[in-house]
C-alpha cells in the first residue's frame, strides 16, 4: 500500500498529520500564546473578585482570597435587581422574538410568494441599522407610551435588533430540512400549518435552540439602547448597572469584578456547551443566505 | 430551490398581474378573478410571514421613516412636544429640508469622524480577519489538545461584550491597571492607554480584535472543514508546496465564508457602540469618537439634546453601509459569485 515518495509518506494518511517536531513546537507555542491573551483579562477580573477590595489592583495572582466582594455585591448593591432586569429582558425579548420569526423563516425557506425577495432583503438591511437612526425616534415613541424605564419598552425595542436576526437565522435552518418531509406531510392530508407545526418545527429544534440562545445573548449584552432608556438605581440592566460602578471619578474594581464574574459565568457556559451548534447554525444561515 | 404554492404555474401562464387592490365589484371579471387566485394561491405564505411583516413595520419602519423626518427638521430638546407637570407644550419644531446633511457634510466634524471610523473599521477588520485566518489554519490541523486551544480561544466571544470592555479597561487604568504596574516593574513609563489620542485609537482597536477574532476563527474554520481533503493530497502528489496548496486550495475554499463574515464583520465594526461607549466615551476629547456614538452623543449627552443632528448622522451612516453593501455586492457578481 505504501508508495515510495520522497519523503516516503503512506498515502493514505492525513496529510497534514507530519510536521518536523520543530513546527510542532512553533504551532503550540502560537496556541498557547493566542490562548494567554484571549483568557487573560477574563481571568484576571476572576482572581480580582476574589481579593479584598483595597487589594483590587494588585499585580499577585492570589492576595487573602475572600469572597466579600461578593457578599458586599448582593447585599449592598442593586446587582440583583439589575440581574432580575436583564434576564427578564433577555428571556421576553427570545420568546417573543423567536416565536414570531418561526414561521417567517419557514415561509421564505419553502415558498415562493410575492414579496419574498423584497421581505428577504428588509431582513438582510434592517440589520444594518445604525442604533443611531432608530434611537431617537424609539425614545420618543416610548416617551409618549410612558414605556420609558420600563422592560416593555426595552424588550419592543429589542424586537428590533431579533426578529431580523431570528428571521434569517431560522430560514438557514429550515433550508437544512429535507422538501421531501413537507412533501410526505402533504400527502398525508396535512395543510401546510399542521406540516410546519407537526413535522418541520419538532425538527428544527436545535436551530431553535439557537437562535434562541443568540438572541438572548445579544440582549443580555446590549448597551446603547438599555444606557439611553433606563434610568434610576432599580430599573438598570446588568449594562448600566455595571457603568455605575466606573465614572469618570474613579473605579470600585472589587464589586465590579465580582459583578462581571457573576454576570458572564452563566453566559460562557451556556455558550461553550452550544457553541458547536452555533457553528453549523452560523454557516447554515449566515453562509448559504 | 422554493417549492411552488401549488398553482403558481397556473398564475403565471395567466392573465398579466392585476391592478393592486381587491377591485370590489368595479373591475372586470378577469383581473379579479386574477387576484383572487394570487390571494387563494400565496394567503398561507403571507399569513406565516404577516407577524414579522407587521412587527418590522410598526417598531422598525415606523421609527425610521420618523427618524428620517427628525433629520429634515430642526427639532432639539427645547422644541418637540413635552409635557412639564400637567402642562403638554406642543413641538414647535420646523422642517428645514436638507440643511442638516449639508451642514454635516460641509463641516469639519463629521467628515473628520468619518475618516477616524473607516480607519478604525478597515483596521479592526483586516487584523481581525489575519489573525482569524491564521487561528484557524493552526486548528484545522491534527494537533494535541486542539479542542482545549479552541476553547480557550472562543472565551473573547463567550462573555458579554460589555464585561469584556470592563476587564480591559480594568487592565488599561493609567495609574493602577496591570499593563502599567508591568511596564514600570520593567523600568518603564506608564503608558497613558486610555488618556492619549493615538494610543487610545490603538487600545480601542486592540480591544476590538481581541473580541472579534473568535468569531472570525469559528466561521473560517468551519468554511475549512468544509474543504474536501482529498484536494490537498492531489496537490501534494502533484508538488505543490505548502503556499501553494493554500493559495490555490484554501483560498478559494474559503471564499464564500470569507465573503460573508467580511461583510458582516464590516457592518457590525462600523456600527460597534459597546466598545468605544464604554472604554473611552469617545475620548480623550473626540478622539476615538466613531459616528455611532457620536451620534448617540448628540441626542443623550449633550444639553440641549440634538435630536435633528443625531438623526442626520444616522441616516448618513445607513446610506453609507447600504452603498457599501451595495458595492460590494457588485464587485462579488463582477468577480462571478452568485450572491
């Protein structure tokens, strides 16, 4: 089996598998260094929390560890009540926004109607949206609701940076699907609602999933909107509540660091448990668009 | 390629499409008849798409064409409609027609932020790409520990963009942050990262990257294992070195990927609130100041607010991003993609 090529390599073995140890040496050391830098500043925030405020800027890795920053966080400051805020923005804005996109995506993924390609491309521009254009006008609209400070207003605000993200997401996933399951729904009598909602829609769940993980993700994290619409100690996101903490007078690292810790825990492993369906989802409906 | 609606064909051998409307009772029989198969053929079509359809009208159409208005008007915080206590005070704001987008495109002040932001984007994306590219070429390799590395290296894009922002800020502080208390253990001066126009523009750059290249690295990598295999060992039999296989194989392999994410990437960097908004406020004075969040500025932090300015900004950023768009598109079909 093995041809005697000048460097006498099996053909069939994975041609990038050899290296000279040297080049592995150099390829471990760029990993590792890549590693460094891109763990570095979320584990430096990590040790930070984990040492008494007045130590906060130390360069030691570990000074008197303690967990007062903590304590001190949860009960001396609004954190919960922001943490409330921001997880019942972010779990509204995923219902709403993926129950809504749902079909939407189903729709321009299977037919053909007029008005598709005009819908296709809103979705595809609205993304594009500078903040800038809709915040004024949203703040005013909210305004004169007397939505303003309140989560209703962020969540409608929210909807939307989703549903056009939702919308072109779901529409890659359900081009993943097999026609021919639609085609089996419709000749078992079912209308094109009962195959979408019987068939198709229980097996796009993990495109589902993650769009509903995006989108949550993108609320959580939004600035511009939660900075502009809310105000006072109560009403604050995780977003502006995290500012309070640094102004131009000076830092409290020690509540901000436990802060950030608490905040981006759940978000990292929620992430790096979804993280491979959320390659295969990128490429189906970011690449095949 | 999209099924029909069962008797679309039938809809197209017909009669040429009707006038708009539901002709109730005054048109002729044919067009009606025409337009009620189009309602009867596309209604489940359009009833799966009407929520997202009324949804984008009312809380994104709606306020953009407002927008649109604000930025032919001349409306700021002491003109438009407010209510003080019990008292409603009506807007009293005028239409100026195009004199905001003249005074904008004729001043100093957004054409100087305009240069500032293509700078910033043009660098964030191709240190962002680069470096992406190189990531995952190294991952896409047989190489120990590779799902570790990719972990570690996705952390950037796993944690909230705003606690990021926080933690390199936190490392920037000019009088205590790590990078300082390093460089003067070393012997050397402290850098004002944050506080100095040009060095603040390259740690908001840095920053950048550091968030975007995980994204960057997932999507490339994913358009390389997509690459058949077998090309590289055709290569290989037939000499091509090791530039050559990625000039000619992993290049055009990762064309459509690339295409897409440098797109996307240039939209969401030229846009890119969070991280100038919370590492610099735009300053030190204007320096890093992108047009989003000096628009932001102009209708949240200045007194009075300048909404007709903001909006007006806004609106120059959305053409901006639709003609590049629109441009790249084009240079794409010229190049044959079919996009």
């Amino acid at each position: 089996m093995t041809t005697t090529t000048p460097t006498a390599r099996p053909v069939n073995a994975p041609v990038r598998g050899r290296r000279s140890p040297l080049a592995s040496a150099g390829l471990h050391l760029t990993l590792i260094v890549a590693s460094a830098i891109a763990v570095f500043p979320v584990l430096w925030v990590l040790l930070t929390s984990l040492k008494p405020a007045k130590y906060a800027t130390t360069t030691d890795f570990f000074k008197e560890t303690t967990l007062e920053n903590y304590t001190n966080l949860l009960n001396d400051t609004p954190f919960l009540s922001w943490f409330w805020n921001s997880l019942l923005v972010a779990v509204l804005t995923t219902l709403v926004g993926v129950f809504i996109s749902a079909t939407t995506g189903y729709a321009v993924s299977r037919f053909r109607f007029p008005g598709k390609r005009g819908l296709m491309w809103t979705l595809l521009i609205t993304q594009m949206f500078p903040v800038a254009v809709l915040i004024v006008p949203i703040y005013n609209i909210m305004g004169s609701l007397g939505l303003l400070n309140r989560s209703a207003g962020l969540v409608i605000t929210y909807l939307t940076i989703a549903v056009p993200f939702c919308a072109w997401m779901m529409k890659g996933f359900f081009d993943t699907i097999p026609r021919e399951i639609d085609e089996s729904g419709y000749v078992d009598g079912l209308t094109p609602f009962g195959t979408f909602w019987r068939l198709i829609l229980p097996l796009a769940k993990p495109g589902i999933a993650v769009t509903a993980f995006y989108s949550f993700i993108t609320a959580w994290g939004e600035v511009a909107y939660a900075s502009a619409f809310m105000v006072g100690d109560e009403n604050l996101t995780l977003a502006g509540g995290l500012q309070k903490f640094v102004n131009q007078y000076g830092a409290q690292w020690g509540p901000m660091s436990a802060a950030s810790v608490l905040i981006a825990v759940p978000a990292a492993l929620v992430f790096l448990f979804a993280q491979r369906h959320l390659v295969t989802g990128m490429s189906a409906g970011a690449v095949k668009g | 390629m999209a099924v029909d609606t069962p008797s679309q064909s039938v809809a197209k051998a017909g009669p040429p499409p009707p006038p708009r409307g539901r002709g109730r009772g005054t048109g002729t029989g044919k067009p009606r008849g025409a337009s009620k198969r189009s309602l009867s053929t596309h209604w489940y079509a359009w009833a799966l798409v009407a929520p997202v359809v009324v949804v984008i009208a009312v809380i994104i159409g709606y306020p953009l064409i407002r927008g649109i208005y604000l930025s032919l008007t001349n409306a700021n915080e002491r003109n438009v409609a407010r209510s003080i206590g019990v008292n409603n005070i009506p807007a009293t704001y005028e239409f100026v027609g195009l004199d905001n987008y003249a005074e904008a495109i004729s001043g100093n002040q957004f054409l100087g932020t305009l240069g500032w932001t293509v700078v910033w984007t043009v660098s964030c994306v191709a240190v962002t790409f680069g470096l992406g590219l190189a990531l995952a070429n190294i991952l896409n390799r047989r190489i120990a520990g590779r799902s570790v590395y990719r972990m570690l290296l996705i952390l950037p894009w796993a944690v909230p963009p705003f606690v990021s922002v926080f933690a390199w800020r936190f490392l920037y502080d000019e009088r205590r942050g790590m990078l300082n208390q390093i460089l003067s253990g070393a012997g050397l001066d402290a850098v004002p990262w944050l506080n100095d126009p040009t060095v603040a523009k390259l740690a908001v750059i840095a920053v950048n990257v550091w968030l975007g290249v995980p994204f960057m690295m997932v999507a490339l990598l994913g358009g390389l294992q997509s690459i058949p295999g077998e090309l590289y060992e055709a290569a290989e039999m037939d000499g091509a070195n090791a530039w050559q296989r990625f000039r000619h194989i992993t290049m055009p392999g990762l064309r459509s990927v690339s295409t897409t994410v440098l797109l996307l990437s240039t939209i969401w960097t030229f846009n890119m609130f969070p991280v100038i908004f919370l590492l610099t406020r735009g300053g030190p004075g204007e320096a890093t100041q992108i047009l989003v969040t000096q628009a932001y500025k102009f209708s949240f932090e200045i007194s009075p607010r300048d909404f007709a300015q903001s909006s007006t900004w806004g609106v120059l950023i959305l053409i901006l991003l639709m003609v590049f768009a629109a441009f790249y598109q084009r240079v794409l079909r010229k190049q044959g993609e079919v996009w």
